[in-house]
C-alpha cells in the first residue's frame, strides 16, 4: 500500500475546513464554495489568503523531503503570487484577509516565476493539524499533515481583466 492525500482548506473566525479540494481559487470571498466568477478579484486589489494544506493517510512507515513550489504556468503583468515561507517558519492560521500578504502572517516567498520542484520551499510534516507547531522535515505519524501551503493573489492596475492562467503549484514529497 502507499500514502493516500487530500488537499484541505481553511476558512473563517472559526476555521471551516473543506476536504478534497482540488484547485486554489484566489478570489474576492474568504470561502471555498463561492464560484470565483461570482465573487472576482479586480485589478489593483488582492485576493483573500488560501489557508491550504495537505493530509496523508493509507498505510506508509514515513514521510519527509517535502518540496512545494510554482511549477506551471506563466502568471500575466500586474499578478504577483505570495506563498508561505515553510519549515521552521510554519504559520500559525489567522482568519484569510484581503490585507497584503495576510494580516498577522508574512508571506514572504514571491511564488511569481516558474521553478523546478527541486529548487522548491522545504515543507514540513507532523501530527493532528496543519495548525500544531512542532512539525518536522520528516514524519512518522499517520494521520499527518504539512504546514500551511498559504497563498495569496495581489494585482496591480495593469493586470488584465478575465481569468489567470492555469497555474500548477506542486507539493512533492517521498514516502516510506
């Protein structure tokens, strides 16, 4: 057997998470329903933060060496794509905001320009939540969970209205 993974994401004062998720939708709401045509980020604002993460299962003995990056997908001019800084400098989960790079968190990696996965962010492992402290570069609990992988849309005035294109954000990670 192998690990098994669902992306989850939170939202909310209260931390609603939604199982299963299967896209990373920057929009103008902090929910995870709303169609983000319904609800669309104009030029020269930001998106709300995605509070998003991983969470293994199945039958695995470990693991580690997780990478998370942009790895496809060229963003138009005037979108700039902020991400979590991962590893030892894992966030704490603060209600998504609307504020630039996130009220009470720094967003500090600039995930813009496409880059292999082997020159990713180090993303970190451990138990219970992606909101415990303490996670790792490698884990052996089951279930178990990465930190935030937290992103977050800004636009400036240039940007052009209409869709992004598509964007693939890679987690790689070994098992054992």
């Amino acid at each position: 057997m192998a690990a098994t993974f669902v992306w989850e994401e939170a939202n909310g004062v209260a931390q609603t998470i939604t199982s299963s998720r299967g896209e990373v939708n920057w929009k103008n709401i902090d929910d995870s329903t709303t169609a983000y045509t319904a609800s669309p980020i104009t030029a020269g604002q930001i998106s709300f933060g995605k509070w998003q993460y991983m969470k293994f299962s199945g039958t695995y003995n470990q693991i580690l060496n997780g990478l998370w990056a942009h790895t496809a997908g060229v963003l138009g001019t005037g979108l700039t794509l902020w991400g979590a800084p991962t590893g030892a400098s894992q966030l704490t989960y603060a209600t998504p905001s609307k504020t630039l790079k996130e009220t009470g968190t720094v967003l500090t990696v600039n995930m813009s320009t496409v880059i292999t996965i082997g020159s990713g962010t180090p993303v970190y492992f451990g138990a219970t939540s992606a909101n415990t402290a303490g996670k790792t570069a490698s884990t052996t609990a089951n279930a178990a969970y990465t930190n935030y992988l937290t992103t977050q849309l800004e636009t400036t005035v240039s940007a052009a209205p209409g869709d992004t294109v598509t964007v693939t954000l890679t987690l790689q990670y070994d098992e054992n």
